[in-house]
C-alpha cells in the first residue's frame, strides 16, 4: 500500500509541475536580445552583458543571447523603445537602470503605461561619489569639499536620478557648486572629469571599482567622499556593493561636517528617491503584453543565476561583488507598490529638476 501511494503522490507530482516546465522551455529554438538602457562601457553595460554572458545556461534549451545598445535622455529611449517598438514575443528585454526612478517622478515621460510592463527582476545597488583632488583650493581629504572653489558637477540627464542625488547632497551640504548635466552615459562623463571640464561625479559600483578606483583613485586625481546608503522605509542599511570600501554613507559624512543628522525636505526627498532608485536600481523588464511563459522563465533563470558560482566568480573578477536578483512571483506587484510616490514629493522634485543649476 505504501508503494502505491508513494507512486500515486509522484505522478501527482509530476503533474503539476508539468506546466511550470513548459513554461521554463519557452526559450528552446528561440534567440534572447537583452537591450541596455546606456551606452557600451559603462556599469549599467558591464552588469548587463555579464548577466547576458551567463542567463542562457539557465534557460532550458540555452537560446542563443545577444546585447543590444540604446542610449539617450537616461535611459528613457530605450526604456521607451522596449514599450512602443520592440517584439512582444518574449524575445527582448531590458536590462535598465534609473527607469523606476524616471515613472516615479514623471509618469507623463513614458508614453506607454510602465507600470504594465512586466517586471522580471530588481537588484539593488547605490553610487559612489568622487571629486577632482585640483578643484580649488586643493583638496587632501574628503572633508575638504566643504571649502571647495568653483566646483563643477556633471550629470546625465537633468531628470535622472543621478543628477538629482548628487545635487540634493550638495544642497544639504550648502556647497557652491554648477552643476551641468546631458553627457548621456558614465563614461562620457568620466572621460569629462578626466578633462576638468567637470571636478565632480558619481558612478555605481561597477564602473567604481573597475576603472575610477584602480586609476582615478591610485593616481591621486580624485578622491572618492561617499555612497548612497540603502533605504526600504524604515530603515538605512549598508549595500553590499560596497562592503570592503572604506568610504562613508552620505549622512556619515553629513554628520562629521556638519555636526548633526540631515534632515528637512531635501533630505525626504533624497530618502523617497533611494527608496526607488536604490532599492530598484537595476531593473530587469519585458514589455507590455509579454507571454506568460516568458516571464516566467527568465525570472526562474534569474533566480538560478543567483545561485551560479561561475557567475559569482567572474562577478567579483569584472565588478568586484556579487550582483544578486529578486526575482520572485511576486516581484510585479512589489514594483508597482513601490512605484506609488506621494504627490507632494513628485511636485517637489519636478520643480527643484527644472530650476538646475
């Protein structure tokens, strides 16, 4: 009797888990593109294409992966171009940064609904921040950025996420600075402080730890001053990507020049951003309308690759951590519950975006 009922339970098994594995074989026989929101080069390229070189073994019939490129407004055109133009078939999707952000503040930017995008995955992550050491008077410590003398920050776009917490932080610090944006990707700008036309710049972790700390840092042109710490609501939490760094959190160095916690709008608003941009920084979409199947395949891919050493591995070789995905059942509507910004902070930030500086 037991035997049979042991079979009896198997069988029953087998069949609900039948589905599912239809589901995960929806990409045998097919090609993947996996389109980057930002130029070649950059961090959000660096992450994309890793996660490219290793999502296919994860995929039952290991289709063939391709990178696709498209850059501009940052990150809205391909973001965009994921909505209004790319193949509903399950065969494209995007491996973004800042398109949370960019809905969050400014629903009218998307001229298709992102919130019916389907949302495969999130990582997330956090900047670093770093300054010219020749802005004037000469700066020895990151302290010295208080005392700084024409300071120039650079930005991708003057509604992307970036710009508005590099200039937030800058404004709760009372810095005199001018900020000038539109370099359209991190390498643009990078090769722009390289050039002194900008003394003052962020990058995520990626480009961070493989080109600015390795040169930048070593040959003493910049000094790096802090991080965007993690916030989910309630609570300030260090983000693994920059385990090992001995650099502070923005209200650590906050506090040890200034002398007391941030606080007011400026620093809710800097709060209400990373709750979105931080915490969702990477973001990993099909367009609206995808299959089913499709969905949930990539996000049992993803979740495999979280568990991939050979995908650790070259991870911590090319970006120095461990990019790790929620890619859960659940994960759509966490994003659009995430996505809800209350109206007085989208108002605030629309206002403050358009002044500049």
């Amino acid at each position: 009797m037991l035997g049979l009922r042991t079979a009896l339970t198997a069988i029953a098994l087998l069949g609900a888990l039948a589905p599912a594995a239809a589901q995960d074989a929806f990409y045998k026989g097919k090609r993947l593109t996996v389109m980057i929101n930002f130029a070649a080069g950059g961090p959000t390229d660096i992450e994309g294409r890793l996660f490219a070189r290793h999502i296919a073994r994860h995929l039952q019939g290991q289709p063939n992966v391709i990178v696709q490129n498209m850059d501009g407004a940052g990150g809205l055109i391909g973001t965009n171009w994921l909505g209004e133009v790319a193949p509903k078939d399950g065969t494209v999707m995007a491996y973004t940064t800042g398109a949370a952000w960019l809905y969050a503040s400014d629903p009218s930017r998307y001229r298709v609904d992102f919130l019916k995008y389907e949302f495969v995955a999130y990582q997330p992550g956090t900047s670093i921040y770093y300054v010219r050491t020749d802005v004037e008077p000469g700066l020895k410590v990151p302290a010295d950025l208080m005392k700084a003398k024409g300071l120039v920050s650079g930005g991708l776009a003057a509604d992307n996420s970036k710009d508005l917490l590099m200039r937030l932080a800058l404004d709760m610090l009372g810095v005199n600075y001018r900020h000038v944006t539109g370099y359209r990707s991190n390498n643009n700008a990078r090769m722009a402080l390289q050039r002194n036309e900008i003394s003052f710049f962020s990058e995520s972790p990626p480009g961070y730890r493989s080109v600015v700390e390795p040169t930048l840092v070593k040959n003493g042109l910049v000094l790096p001053t802090w991080y965007d710490p993690g916030w989910n609501g309630e609570t300030i939490t260090v983000p693994k990507q920059v385990e090992g760094l001995t650099i502070p959190p923005f209200h650590d160095f906050y506090r040890a020049v200034k002398g007391r916690e941030p606080s007011g709008q400026l620093w809710d608003v800097y709060l209400a951003s990373l709750a979105i941009n931080s915490a969702m920084q990477r973001l990993l979409l099909l367009p609206p309308g995808a299959p089913p199947a499709a969905l949930t395949a990539l996000r049992a891919a993803t979740r495999r690759l979280n568990a991939d050493k050979d995908f650790a591995a070259e991870a911590m070789k090319v970006v120095g951590f461990v990019p790790e995905y929620v890619a859960d059942p659940d994960t759509g509507r966490q994003v659009r519950q995430a996505l809800a910004v209350k109206p007085e902070i989208r108002t605030f930030v629309t206002s403050y975006m358009r002044k500049g500086k």
